[in-house]
C-alpha cells in the first residue's frame, strides 16, 4: 500500500470520512485542502445505479462548462475542402484527412485531446479505432464529435465541454474546474454537470439513479457529498 504524505494526511485530518457534506461545503472543503504547489483539477465523481454491462443502460454524454476546465483542449479535425476552411477559422489546433490518419496510423502521433470529424470523413477515421478509442479520443455522434458543424464543436470545446461516460464499476468522472476557480465558478460548473447527467438517463434505469457523489482534487482527498443536495444545487445555481 502507498504511503501517504504528511499533507495527505493532514487534510485528510480534517474532513469527517463519515460525514456526507452539501456540495457547498464540500466544494469549501475540497479548496481549503488541496496543498500542491500547482493548480489542482477539481473533480467529481458519481456512482451511478446503472448496469453498464446493457446497452440501454449506458449512460454517455457532454456539457459545456459556464467557466470551462481552466484547461484548452488541442483539438484535432478531420474534414476536406470547406469544412477544413471553416474549422481552422474556429480555432482547431490540426486540420487535415488522410495526411494525418497516416501520420497517426505510421508515427503514432498523439500530440492532442480531442478529435472532431465530419460524417463523410467516418469511414477513413475508423481506421484508427484501435489508436483513438481505448484513449476515449474516437469521435461520436453521442458527443457531438461527429458533425458538419465543426465550427461550433471546435468552439464548444475550446470553451470548456466535458465528454463523460460511465465506466465498467457504474461511475462518471469528470473535471470541473481548477482550484484557482474558487468556490461559486465550481459550484456553477458542477450544476451544469448534473443538469446534463440528469438528462443522460437513461429509460432503462431503475430505482435510484444517483447512488453516490464525491468530490477531489488532484491530490487531496476525496469528500464526499450528500446525493440529496444534487436538487437543491440545480434549483440554486441553474434555476431548475
């Protein structure tokens, strides 16, 4: 077992393990304890009362953060002709077509951290489905990554949207913010992920849906927050 820090343990010192906290306590919480000598992502984690092993039980979507991740994405477009045009005007790091399949396919090139492709381009991207998807990198139509818009997916991206998706143990990960956000910009990124979590439910799910919520930093450690709070987070900083 890793041995803990002096730092580790003495935020861990101070928040109850038994307790579960508001979402603005344990967003205070989670700020007051993070010690690293850099920015530290926030992230929230949520178990989910799903069974990922059933297709109509996956639950995969994205949203656009209000204050972004504190992190721009290198977005990488596969389209030809206009749509190239139009997404190195919206601010895309690389455009190309088969000149970058081959640079990824023969050097493994993977200097990126998010791919968009327009639906004609699809048949050729997926030829690196083995490269891009066990990263998460492949682009989906369930994301929006798939789109002749690629004007307002290189934008959406660029300013703060979040993929998530549950994993094999029935939790979604996502990052909302960096400590340096302080508490209202979280706490607003954190209701716009409910909001959309909420809406990626889907109809095969039963009984309690959100089972569990937790909060961390980087290097802190985890808090764990009452799913009760999810409503009143939404009502208070979304207005639903």
């Amino acid at each position: 077992m890793p041995r803990r820090g002096k730092k580790h343990i003495q935020a861990l010192s101070r928040i109850d393990r038994t307790k579960k906290y508001s979402f603005e306590e344990a967003v205070k919480l989670a700020l007051e304890n993070a010690y690293a000598k850099f920015d530290e992502t926030v992230e929230v984690s949520a178990v989910l009362g799903v069974d990922p092993r059933h297709a109509d039980q996956m639950v995969r979507g994205s949203v656009v953060l209000p204050h972004g991740t504190g992190r721009v994405a290198r977005v990488l477009v596969f389209a030809k002709g206009d749509k190239a045009k139009e997404a190195q005007e919206a601010g895309a790091d690389f455009v190309g077509d088969e000149d970058l399949i081959k640079k990824i396919q023969e050097e493994n090139w993977l200097d990126f951290d998010k791919v968009i492709a327009t639906p004609d381009m699809m048949g050729q991207v997926s030829r690196l489905g083995k490269i891009l998807g066990p990263r998460g990198l492949m682009p989906s139509t369930k994301t929006g990554t798939v789109t002749f818009d690629v004007a307002k997916a290189v934008k959406d991206i660029k300013a703060g949207k979040v993929d998530f998706k549950v994993d094999r143990a029935g939790v979604v990960h996502a990052p909302v913010g960096k400590v340096s956000f302080g508490e209202k910009k979280i706490l607003e990124n954190l209701a716009a992920f409910f909001e959309a979590l909420l809406k990626a439910k889907p109809a095969a799910a039963k009984g309690q849906y959100i089972k569990g919520v937790a909060l961390s930093t980087t290097m802190g450690p985890g808090v764990k927050v009452d799913v009760n709070d999810v409503r009143n987070l939404l009502q208070k900083y979304t207005g639903d």
